[in-house]
C-alpha cells in the first residue's frame, strides 16, 4: 500500500543539526511582527463555512441512521413483489405442466424452477447475512472484565510501521490496519468500505463477502427476470389494447411496475456490483482505493512507485475474499453457496504481500482519510 522502501531512507532521514562553530552560519533575524497567515485565526467567513459544512454533515448522518429500518422494509416489499409476479405470472406464461405427465417430459420447467429457486435462495440469504451480520469492531474479543489487558492484545494484534500506534480522534481506541470510523455508527469499524442504508449496517470485515454476493445474485436475477418478462409485457400491452382479460392473479400495474423496477435496480445494482467486484479483485476498499490514488499521486510527484501491500493478484485476492482454496480454509464450491462462511483472520491483522513504508508526506498527509 505504500512505496518500496527505496524511499524510505528519505521519509526517516536524521534532522540535520546546528553546529555553533560553523562559519556558514546565517545571520540571525529577528522574528515578524506581523503573525505569518498560518498563525491568524480563521476568518469569519470560513468560521461560517465549516460551520454549516458541520450542520450538514450532522443532517446527513442523522438522516442515514433513521432512514436505514425505512430502506429496510422498502427493500423486503420491493424483492417481495418481484418474487411474487415471476413465480405467479412469468413462470405460469413460459410452462406449464400438462395432467399425465411426467418429470422427463417436464425437464425445462424443472430446471427453470431449480435456477430460479437457486438465484432466490442467493438474493434472500446473502442479504440477510449483510444486514444481520455485524461488520466488526475494535472492541471485538475485548473482555469487559479485563479491558486494559484485553486492549494490550489488540495493540498487539496491530502491525504498525509508525512509531506510535494510531488511535481514533472519535472514540480514542487502538485503530487497526484497515480500520476507519463510521460516523453513523459511531464506531471503528474493521475493513471499512462504507456504510450502505440499504442494509441499514456497515459494510466491513466480516460481512463484506455477503454485501458483494448480494450484489451478484441481484443482477443476474434483474436480467433473467427481464429475459422472462418481455412475453408477460408484451400480452400486457396486447391484452389491453383489445379490451381481453388478464389471466393472472397479480394486477397487470404491477406487472409492468415489476418489469420497470428491474431495469431499474438492473443498472444501479449492475453498476454497483461491477465496482465493488474491481475492489475485491484488487484488493481495496472503497476507502482504501480513494486514499491508493492519492498516495499514487503523491508517489508520482516524489519520483516513488506505489505498491498496494494487501494485492497478492487477481487470483490470490479472489482466494483472500472468499476464503477457499490453497490460501484459505473451505472448498472451492462453496463460493456458489449462499451459506454463512466467515473471512480469513480477525480484522485487524492482514498478511501482506510486501513490506511498505509510512513516508512524511508533509502537507500532503492531510488529504490522506
């Protein structure tokens, strides 16, 4: 995540010191009496500015926090609705099983049933793990009846290459590798990527894997439902057009709000999903990756090459997340099921593919989340 260690002898380079015997010294000027601009006060007019950038940071934290059960319940009626009009209108539209027959001559219903269910079961059960599932904290392992020793062994648990280790301004706890505070939440959270309201919950280490997963089943579900909702659309608008009635039990407005809606969420979630599945390919959180091309920048400017110390390549970062394979502790096939299976480690220590360095950006250290 941070240069090669190329630069780190600058970064950590001795002050030079003032030799009174030097004949090269300056000469000595007396200070300005006029303060520099970096010592006045702050003007009334950027008083006022951070003060409303204050109010609405505030509004929009309250604002998150209460409407996260609102999404909640809007998100359940929402996927229950489209359920509900592909299983008692797409399906019946597309097969039927005729009297006197059997499973061999019913084959392309049954498998469109058990991929259906299949892509259900992922949508349901992914989603329920994101939101039930706590994102992780610092106080996380802390016993309450031996907090100082406890707080010992998360320090310990932190591999920092800074002199002393960092703590949150917030809430004044040992903050892990990887772990940014959610104002929401008002908590440190471990892996932090964001605070998502659709699951009323923060996105972090150990349910990072069900919100990704979620996403996926979603859009391959917003697609198929699309690919077997334009017959059902179509007889809609025929149907009305003639004045004929509709042989469904869903109301034909539903219908077509269903089709619409699943455009809809197709190209949000679609988008979303794609996003998020080039983090995880590359080893970043959204947070993470908005710091990466800062301190690319900063890098390119100093003459240093940024590497990012969590990426062990596409392949191993895929082995990383889903916690399979060579690299992780459970079968590969369980990536296709929507089951509870939790990350690798405990968030606050991750294996590093190289060593990195934490430079003195100087001024630049501000931009840095």
């Amino acid at each position: 995540m941070f240069p090669s260690s190329s630069t780190s002898s600058a970064a950590f380079a001795p002050l030079a010191t003032h030799d009174p015997s030097s004949k090269d010294d300056l000469p000595f000027t007396t200070a300005p009496k006029k303060s520099p601009a970096y010592w006045t006060t702050p003007s009334d007019s950027s008083s006022s500015y951070s003060a409303l950038a204050d109010r609405i940071q505030v509004l929009v934290e309250v604002t998150s926090s209460r409407l996260g059960p609102i999404l909640l319940v809007i998100a359940s009626v929402l996927l229950s609705l489209t359920i509900y009009c592909y299983f008692a209108v797409f399906i019946p539209f597309h097969y039927q099983w005729p009297e006197g027959t059997g499973p061999g001559e019913n084959l392309g219903y049954l498998s469109t049933m058990v991929w259906s269910l299949y892509l259900v079961w992922g949508i349901l059960a992914n989603y329920y793990f994101a939101v039930q599932t706590p994102p992780g904290t610092v106080m996380d392992g802390v016993s309450s009846d031996n907090q100082e020793a406890s707080f010992q062994d998360v320090l310990l648990e932190m591999e920092s290459f800074t002199r002393f280790p960092p703590t949150c301004r917030q809430c004044h706890l040992p903050k892990p590798e990887r772990t940014h505070h959610c104002s929401i939440c008002k908590k440190c959270i471990l892996k932090y990527d964001h605070h998502c309201p659709w699951i009323n919950n923060c996105v972090g280490h150990f349910n990072h894997r069900y919100f990704v997963m979620f996403l996926t089943y979603l859009t391959m579900a917003c697609v198929y439902f699309l690919y077997m909702g334009i017959g059902p659309f179509m007889l809609l608008v025929e149907l009305n057009a003639n004045n004929m009635e509709w042989p469904y039990p869903l109301p034909q407005a539903l219908v077509a709000f269903s089709e619409v809606l699943a455009v809809i969420m197709g190209l949000a979630v679609g988008g979303m999903g794609s996003w998020h599945w080039y983090l995880t390919l590359t080893a970043q959180t959204t947070l993470e990756q908005y710091n990466n091309n800062l301190i690319k920048d900063i890098c390119k400017r100093k003459g240093d090459v940024f590497s990012n110390m969590y990426d062990f390549g596409i392949f191993g970062n895929l082995l990383n997340f889903f916690n399979v394979g060579p690299r992780g502790h459970y079968p590969w096939y369980t990536v296709l099921l929507p089951i509870r299976i939790p990350p690798i480690g405990n968030g606050k220590k991750f294996e590093k593919s190289s060593r990195g360095f934490v430079l003195d950006f100087g001024q630049d250290a501000d931009e840095i989340v």
